[in-house]
C-alpha cells in the first residue's frame, strides 16, 4: 500500500485520529496529495503523515509491513 492510501484509510476509519489531525494541525483528508505525503521540508506532510500513519498501525488499521 502506498503511503497516501495507508494515510487515507487511517484518516477515514479512525474518528479520533481524524479528529486530532483536524483540531491540532486544520488539515482534513483531501489536504493529504502524492507529493506532501513524502515532503518532510517546511510545509509538507510527510511528518505528519508517518504520526497517522503510526497511529493507524497502533489501532490496528494498518499492518507495519503493508506500506510501502
């Protein structure tokens, strides 16, 4: 799975994490593209998506070794 489907299936199924991306860092599902999941300079998401990312396979959404 690559790593934007892996954050949009955290994102759609995990109400809490949904929730904490959205009231800490105002950035919703469609924010999330092929490019700013991977940037890790000033305003890309690539932090931010390895911590949904992390979470998802904490809650048991994601399987550790599934993403690509």
């Amino acid at each position: 799975m690559e790593k934007l489907e892996a954050v949009q299936k955290v994102l759609r199924f995990s109400t809490s994490t949904r929730e904490w991306c959205e009231g800490d860092y105002s950035i919703y599902f469609d924010d999330f593209d092929e490019q700013n999941v991977g940037d890790y300079n000033s305003g890309g998401y690539g932090d931010l998506a390895d911590e949904i990312i992390e979470r998802g396979i904490e809650e048991g959404l994601l399987e550790e070794n599934e993403i690509e």
